[in-house]
C-alpha cells in the first residue's frame, strides 16, 4: 500500500468511519472504535476545538488527551516557530498530529498581528517614534510598515524596535519619517507586499509538512483582523474562526467561513456550567459550536480538556475539524486524505532505519499515522 502524492493523501476520521462501518472487535480490540455503531448516525450536533501557537504543549499535553478520546481538532501553527526551541513544536510532532486526524492551520510564519493597530498620538515629520495601543509590530526588527490617517495619507517605514509598556507603548523607527500622520483615525499596519508574503509563505511552509492543499483555515495572530488583512486572507485561506465577534456558535446555514465564532474555554474564561450551556446550545440548536484554547496556559488544564470532550459525548455531540464542519454544512468542502491503493510487491523488504526522503512515489512507505495503520491492516485483511 503506497500513500501517493506526499503527505497530501490521508484519510479524514468522518469518511473512514463513515465508509469502515466496523467496531472495535474488527481492530484488535483498540479503543479507537470503542464507541458503538451509533456513532456514523446523524449527532446532535457538532463541535469544532481549536488551539493557537503550535507550543510543546499543544503536543504533550492537549494532543494526549484528545487521542485517549479519539477527538480530532484543529491546530493553528506559525511554521518559523516549529523546532526554533524546545517550547515549539517540530515538524514530525505537527505531521503526526496530522496524521492522527487534526486540521493544520495558518497562524502567520512567527505569530505577527497582521491586523491594523491604532496610532495614539499625531506623527510629525522627522519622528522616530510612534504611539500605538499595542507595540506588536516592534517585535521584529526590519519589518516594513506603513502609517496611514483619516486623510488617505500613507507613510511607510521600518521598524526598529519598540518601547513602553500599558498606555504608553510605541513603536522605534529606524529613520525619521518624511510626513506627518495625524487625525483621529490613524493606524499603522504591515505594508501590502509583505502582509502577502506573511500569508503566503506560512501556508507554503505548513503544507510542505502535512500536504498540499491541507492548510485551509486560518487564524489571526492576537485576534487582530481589521482592515486590510481581512481584505487579503480570503486569498489565500477558506476560512477563519475569530473570537470577540459572536458566542463560538454558529448557524449551520453560515454562509461566510471568514466570520465563523469562536469561544474561549480556559478555565478562567468560562466555568463548568457555562462550559454546560453552551454544549447545551450546541446540541439543541443547530449551530455548530468552536472552542478556543491556547495549551500553553495554566488554565487549560488537562482536565478542562477531558471534561469538555466528556461533555460533548454526553450529549452526543460529534468532534470534528472545522474543515469537516464546513464540508458537513455544505460551506467549503474539505480537502481530499483519502488513502489510494497501488500494486506493490508484498515480498519486497523494507529499510525499518530508512525515513523515506528518497523513495519515490510509486515506492513501499510504512503508513505513520493511527489511521493509515488501521486503514491497512483492513484492507489486508481482504488481500
């Protein structure tokens, strides 16, 4: 059995249970299809969880409990960050959550806030400094800017550095500006080459790890999304769950991907019973319902995690990606990681050391991920 076209054939966890129709006793007994026949009918309702950053933790901690429950989720990963330190994630760690049934999203190459940020104070001609309500974009020295006002003035520059702190944040340039930019509306933002090559590269370099195609959502980096980003993204991304622009449910008759909710649930953002009551929304309306999370927090803990999986089961609630919510409701239809079959030969030996960077396509590869095994060891048993 060969996986073809790289990583980017793969079954989805909906059609393999859907087409497989088999339990538990058909897999050896595994706790993967512990749960009965039942579950390929039609839920209650559906629940997406998403988690930012792509720290070790989203490895460690947050993807162990899902797998015990066999719950997929989505996870919204900055590719310069994978493998930088032992606080990330590395690229086998992301395509082995991948492979186990997780959606790899876009959260910009190294988490920047692609959004617009307000400018707090007029902006003279010869400055080097500029006030804003948050100094995000000072983070990476030699990012290209532009400043922009009320009156259709544009001023681009480069960043230096930043300074401040609460009120008093600014923004260091590495020379003076030629304009002034004041008014009550001004704001300063990534320029519009760059806000391109932020959304285009991040997508290119998650998709070199888990599949072409594979990366169709997106999520904005400190839930900054106005302006121009809002306007480029759909370029390039089908979808983006925001938070802070509903309650994390949403109509199953949704018609744009790209204003879809989501609701935090870290323990100090909502307790059990308002965990209670929006899984109770979720399965008595028809909306389909997205909890947030960053598993680096102390208050995602992993028995916050457990609890809402339990939760959602109790109600019967199905787990799914966003990308197989939106396939379901008939908004964007998920890519393609269904397994092809190719003849091989069964005699042929495999290097067990050999990491298949150079086998070609239309040669053995061990299937890595949970499924991919489970997917062959049906399919033999019909060879």
């Amino acid at each position: 059995m060969t996986r073809v076209s790289g990583h980017g054939v793969r079954p989805t966890r909906r059609s393999f249970l859907r087409a497989a129709g088999v339990g538990a006793g058909a897999v050896g007994g595994s706790a993967l299809f512990s749960r009965p026949s039942t579950a390929r009918e039609e839920p209650s309702g559906y629940l997406v969880f998403t988690y930012d950053d792509g720290t070790i933790e989203d490895y460690e901690k947050t993807f162990r409990v899902h797998q015990e429950y066999d719950a997929p989720a989505c996870l919204a990963a900055s590719p310069g960050r994978l493998g930088s330190s032992e606080d990330w994630l590395d690229s086998d760690q992301l395509e082995e959550m991948y492979d186990a049934g997780w959606e790899v999203m876009s959260h910009t190459i190294e988490h920047r806030a692609i959004g617009e940020i307000q400018i707090t104070e007029d902006v003279q001609a010869g400055d080097t400094e500029v006030a804003v309500a948050a100094h995000r974009h000072g983070r990476f020295p030699g990012d290209p800017i532009v400043l922009l006002d009320d009156n259709g003035n544009a001023v681009e520059a480069v960043v230096a550095g930043r300074g401040g702190s609460g009120d008093d944040q600014y923004l260091e340039l590495e020379e003076p500006i030629d304009a002034s930019i004041s008014g009550a509306d001004c704001y300063v933002r990534y320029t519009d080459e760059f806000t391109h090559e932020i959304l285009s590269e991040s997508k290119a370099r998650l998709e070199a790890i888990v599949g072409e195609g594979q990366v169709t959502g997106f999520v904005y980096p400190y839930e900054r999304h106005d302006g121009l980003a809002s306007e480029i993204v759909p370029e390039y991304y089908e979808a983006t769950p925001r938070a802070f622009t509903g309650n994390g449910l949403n109509p199953t008759r949704v018609s744009d991907p790209f204003t879809i909710s989501r609701e935090y649930y870290e323990e100090d953002r909502m307790d059990e019973d308002g965990l209670a009551r929006f899984l109770d929304r979720v399965a008595n309306e028809p909306d389909f319902g997205i909890l947030a999370s960053h598993s680096s927090y102390d208050t995602l803990t992993e028995e916050r995690i457990a609890t809402a999986i339990e939760m959602a089961r109790e109600r019967d609630i199905e787990i799914v990606t966003l990308q197989e919510a939106l396939d379901t409701f008939g908004v964007v239809e998920a890519p393609d990681r269904s397994i092809e079959v190719a003849d091989t030969d069964v005699d042929e030996e495999v290097d067990p050391d050999d990491d298949g960077s150079a086998r070609g396509e239309d040669e053995e590869e061990e299937p890595k991920g949970l499924f991919d095994r489970v997917v062959a060891f049906i399919r033999s048993l019909f060879d």
